[in-house]
C-alpha cells in the first residue's frame, strides 16, 4: 500500500489536527439511520477536539428534493449538532470538479467513453455493485461513436486500506468496479470525484460515515492519489436495515426523526453505535455534555449492518 499507514480499529486519530464532516445527500429528510452517521462523526470529533463540518452533497441534483437542504440543516441545529465553518454545497463547485477532471485527463488517467448503461449490462459481468465496466472504450472510442462519460483508468493491483470501525479491508478495484465514470452522460459530475475533491478542500483528516459507502472507498483512495491529495482515515458505521433487509433510506420505516423531541432518537442511535446507555433522567439539552466524553469508538460494532429497533 502507498503512502501513510492508517489508524487501526481501535487507534485515536490525532486531536490536533482532527478535521470531520456530516455529508448528508438531500433526497429527504434526516431519518433514524443517517442520524446514526450524524452522531457517530459528531462524537468521534468532539472528542478528540476536533472541528466537524457538514456538506450538503447535492452533486446528483436530479435526486434532490426541494427544500431538503434546509430542512436537515434544521433538524441537526434542533438535535444540538454545531458545525465550525460554513456549509459548502457541491452543486456550487463544478469548477473545482473541472479542474480536478482536467489534472486526470492530462496526466492519461481518463478516457471519454461511448457506451450507454444498457450495453454495460449487458456486456459487463456482475459485481459488488453492479456490472464490471468491460473495458470496451478503453482503446478508444468505437468507430463512429460519441462520447458520453469520461472514465477513471482503474490501475490493477489489491487497494488495502485500515477501517477505524470494520479492520482490514482489500479491494481489487479493476475486478469488482472497472473503469469508473467521474462524468456522467448528463454532464454531471459523478460522486467518488465530487467527495474526494472536497474532502481535500475542507482538509478533512477522518471520515466517519455509513457502512453503504465502505465498498466506495477504494476508488476515492485511487483518486486521491492520482491527484496528489493525503488520504484520510476511515471509520464505517453500520446501516440500519428494516425487517426486508433494505437500507432504512429505501424503507418505509424510514420516517423522519423528531425536532420537536430529539431525545428519543438520540438514545436510539447512540445505543446502536454499542455506546453505554444514557441515564434514564438525563434532560435533552445536556445530551451532549454528557455523551461526548463518554465516546468511544471502538465500541462500535464491527459490522456492516444493524436491524432496525422498531423493525
């Protein structure tokens, strides 16, 4: 593995220069599972005094939902999350995508591509997260072709990266992913390009978020290097699943946590993380205070997924 070795699982980030983020998409509104997300990296910064911020990663403005934006902006003030800077929004800072797209392509580690999301399925064979991109326009573009994305040349070779929370994980990028788009065919920027470019921005030294995105992490290893960015630690939480075994944001279970009353909530996600309970008396306002120095990460179960407490 190249570069600086991670934190273990149970290895404390350094205080000084710890610098977390809240990323939440705005498809709707805060629910019981990325409110676990939410306390565990606000936790996990107070604790070691460091600065948490929140992004609102709106790259996917199709998916967004109006007014979404603002209503979990609310809801974490409401729940008694303070960040320390100004919220960025990445539907604000397609130039900063640009430039980062740019850099790949002049240094040969992108290529534009012609073929549609059917002709993958059909020709790529099945991943961990859907079809393996089959390498069709790596070449170059087919004869008579337009280009539609713009690809990321996943080198070969095992990707091995340390989880705060899950251990050791290895991923052969090109075997389970292939290629991968950084611009999508409506002209959008993708996601694992959007994320690592502003987690080298906003200087974050430690993501704290769900286990959904533990499979993503190699790529955004893959582009941070090719672009030159330090690496942060990782630490991935476990999803709350429903009764189906669906992710609690594609569930019905999924209702919006209370403003009015965060204190329910709080404790549910708090005792999920595997972090002692709370006393039974404790008032909401001081919810904080007291569990701040009670964190411990490495309480945290070392899993992917959780089952919903009112499933």
């Amino acid at each position: 593995m190249h570069g600086p070795a991670d934190p273990g699982p149970t290895a404390a980030p350094d205080a000084a220069a710890y610098r977390g983020r809240f990323a939440p998409s705005p498809t709707g509104p805060l629910h019981l599972g990325s409110l676990l997300a939410a306390v565990a990296s606000y936790a996990d910064a107070r604790a070691n005094r460091g600065i948490w911020l929140v992004r609102i990663e709106d790259v996917d403005r199709p998916r967004e939902v109006p007014g979404a934006a603002d209503l979990i902006l609310r809801t974490l003030s409401a729940f008694g999350f303070g960040w320390d800077e100004d919220v960025i929004y990445q539907s604000r800072r397609t130039d900063a995508y640009r430039d980062a797209l740019d850099t790949l392509a002049a240094r040969c580690l992108t290529y534009p591509c012609g073929c549609t999301r059917a002709e993958v399925a059909r020709a790529g064979r099945a991943g961990p997260e859907g079809p393996v991109y089959p390498g069709t326009c790596r070449p170059g573009l087919p004869l008579g072709r337009r280009a539609r994305t713009e690809r990321f040349r996943t080198p070969p070779g095992a990707l091995v990266f340390e989880d705060r929370i899950q251990g050791a994980q290895e991923q052969l990028v090109d075997a389970a992913v292939g290629d991968f788009v950084l611009r999508r065919a409506d002209g959008l920027h993708a996601y694992q390009l959007a994320v690592v470019v502003d987690d080298a921005l906003q200087g974050i030294t430690q993501v704290v978020r769900g286990a959904d995105l533990l499979l993503s992490t190699p790529r955004q290893i893959l582009l941070q290097r090719a672009l030159g960015f330090g690496q942060p630690g990782y630490a991935h939480v476990p999803l709350i699943l429903d009764t189906e075994g669906r992710k609690l944001s594609k569930s019905l279970a999924a209702a919006p946590v209370d403003a009015r009353d965060p204190l329910p909530a709080l404790r549910t996600a708090w005792t999920l993380l595997g972090q002692t309970p709370p006393p039974a008396d404790l008032h909401p306002n001081a919810f904080w205070d007291w569990a701040i120095p009670q964190w411990h990460i490495a309480r945290i179960p070392a899993k992917t997924s959780v089952a919903c407490p009112s499933a």
